[in-house]
C-alpha cells in the first residue's frame, strides 16, 4: 500500500508498505480521510520529541475511514462500517489515567504518534485500542470527510472543558487557524456575550467574522490588550484561549484577562522553547485561572462526534483542501502555507 512516511533521513516521503494486518482484539480501517495537523508538520520538520532521529513511522492522528478486518469480536465495527479513529490510547489504570488524564498516560500510544498512523490507505488499531473505545461508528447522517474534524474538535473542547464558558462571558481567542475557528464555533454555540478574535492575517480575521466573531483584532496593527479593555468597557476578557504557537501570546492572555478570568494555553511551544514571561500579580490579584491541555481522549473524541453530528456544516467548512494521499508533499506545503485551514489527506483518491 501507499504510505506517507516520516523516515530515518528525517523526511516525509511516499512509500510502498505491506498491509498492515489485525491480529487477535484488533481492526484495520481502509483510510478514506487524515486531516493534517500543526503537530504533523512538526513531524516533518523533525521537531517531534516522539519522532526522535532516525524513526521510520507514518504519522496521521486525525484519521476516519470504513472497517476493513475486524478481529475484536465487536458486532458494531464489521467491516464497512464508517468509523472515527481516536488516536490517543490509554491504559486506562495508571495514575494519570484515573485522573482521566488519558493523554498524560504513564504508557501513552498513539495511533500516528507511536505507531503507523493514518497517511496511508490501511490503518491499524491495536487492541487496547478497541477495547478503550477508540474506535468510534459514526451516526447515521455524518459522513466520512466532515468526521475527520471530530479529533481536532475534541482537543477544543478538552481545552475548553475547565473554562465552563457561559453566556455572559467575554471571550477572547487568540489565532484563527483551524483550532481558533473551532473554539469561536462552540463559544457561538455555548452563547457567550461576546467573542473577540486576534489574528495577524486579514483573510482569517474576515473568517472568523464569518464564523460568529463579533470582534477582531490585527494584533500587529493595534494593541492587543489595550483593545481587548476597549471593547469589554475596560473589564477584560472572562475567558481567554491561546491558540496560536507564539510566545508573546501567551504573555498577552493573561494580560487580557478580566478579574476572575479562565485562561487555557492552548498552543505548545517547541520542545525547550516553552518559557514565557507571564505577569504573576496578575495571576494573583486578578484571581485567575490557567489551564493548559493537550490532545483528548477517546471520550473527548466521542463528545465531539455528537457535537460535529449536530452542526456538521459549520465544522466542514473548516476543510479547504481534500487531496489525494498520492499529492502529499503538495498537500504540507498547502498545510504549512498559511492559506488553508484543514488539509485532508485521501488516500482511496
Ligand atoms: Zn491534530
Ligand atoms: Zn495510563
């Protein structure tokens, strides 16, 4: 099979791989779509602290397709049934994972991150994959493209979880990538007061204009802050999310914060890049809360399913760009341009 693999040369290149095969407990998913995402392109930069020099492996977390084998005695997943993969595998009995912190798992794999992922026309599940409910049927209704958005949505809203947003929020979200957009689509629908977007780019502030952001800020033009004062009648932002990797950013949202405010950093920084200069009287005066979080874990990806299912327009139109696995330097270059949002991978194209 075809396979857009991460190699020991430290590049991504197409290559013929056998078919991967599922043992006892486990299935294999024909891929019919992978979103890529900011933490592919760091795979392909080499950057990834899980792809360390000389790994061979195909990332893709972000992946949906129909069941191919199925091996798990499961009467839900025969093969043909539409799925949503749920990439972060837990143990489920560790103390992070009783804490239900499945991403922080004491023995944490990863569908496109520790083991082949979905840039390839096969993927498959292991099976305590199987067993931790990774493997997600779609509802009726959802099709197979408009799914891959459910991972990258299921990050959001684990991110957006402990902010408990409620309607007379101020919310400001930093970065208007695919990420950004989506926290704006699920404040809208959470009906906060307002919802304030800070973008560099004039085509994605229009976006998120479009995608229900009642505000938006040039942040290279104005100042961040001062503006964020300015449009809340000088209270501040109840609710902040830093979406994009920079680290001004993150100095940024704690000062635009609101007394009582609920702050999520949202970005990762490159690995030994993470220090920023964050204000702690604020932290402290003001009474905030920062949150941080990472990935998701299958039953964020099952409460994202729901949420794309009920409002799949809003969550497709997030998609730019669907192009054959075959064209896959193409599509990263797309993917890292700047110009798409989400950049599906097909590779039954
Ligand atoms: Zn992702
Ligand atoms: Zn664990």
């Amino acid at each position: 099979m075809l396979a857009y693999e991460y190699g020991s040369d430290g590049r991504m290149a197409l290559r013929e791989k056998d078919l991967p095969r599922a043992a006892e407990g486990e299935v294999t998913v024909d891929v019919v779509a992978a979103g890529i995402c900011g933490t592919d392109l760091k795979i392909a930069r080499g950057e990834h602290r899980l792809f360390p020099p000389g790994t061979v492996r195909v990332p893709g977390h972000e992946s949906v397709g129909r069941i191919r084998e199925n091996r798990s005695g499961r009467a839900d997943l025969e093969p043909g049934t539409p799925v949503a993969i749920a990439p972060n595998i837990a143990c489920g009995q560790c103390p992070p994972c009783r804490k239900d912190l499945g991403p922080l798992c004491e023995d944490y794999t990863s569908v496109g991150l520790t083991f082949d992922g979905g840039f390839a026309e096969v993927v498959r599940v292991t099976a305590r994959g199987v067993a931790g409910g990774n493997v997600l049927p779609l509802p009726p209704g959802l099709d197979l493209v408009t799914a891959a958005m459910i991972e990258p949505v299921a990050a959001v809203v684990r991110g957006l979880r402990p902010l408990r947003l409620t309607p007379t929020d101020t919310v400001l979200v930093c970065g208007a990538g695919p990420i950004g957009l989506t926290a704006v689509v699920l404040a809208k629908q959470a009906g906060v007061r307002k919802i304030i977007v800070s973008q560099t780019s004039a085509a994605r502030r229009e976006l998120a204009r479009q995608y229900g952001a009642d505000e938006t800020i040039d942040p290279r033009a104005e100042d961040l802050v001062e503006r964020v004062f300015e449009l809340t009648g000088g209270i501040g932002a109840e609710v902040v999310i830093a979406a994009t990797p920079v680290h001004q950013v993150f100095t940024d949202a704690v000062r635009a914060a609101a007394k009582g405010g609920r702050v999520n950093f949202f970005a990762g920084l490159p690995s030994g890049k993470g220090e920023v200069t964050v204000d702690a009287n604020l932290i402290h005066y003001r009474e905030l809360l920062v949150t941080g979080s990472t990935a998701n874990t299958a039953a964020d990806c099952a409460e994202a399913m729901e949420i794309v299912a009920r409002a799949p327009e809003a969550f497709a139109a997030l998609i730019t760009h669907r192009v054959p696995l075959r064209e896959a330097d193409h599509a990263f270059e797309l993917a890292t341009s700047g110009e798409a949002l989400k950049v599906l991978l097909e590779p039954q194209t």
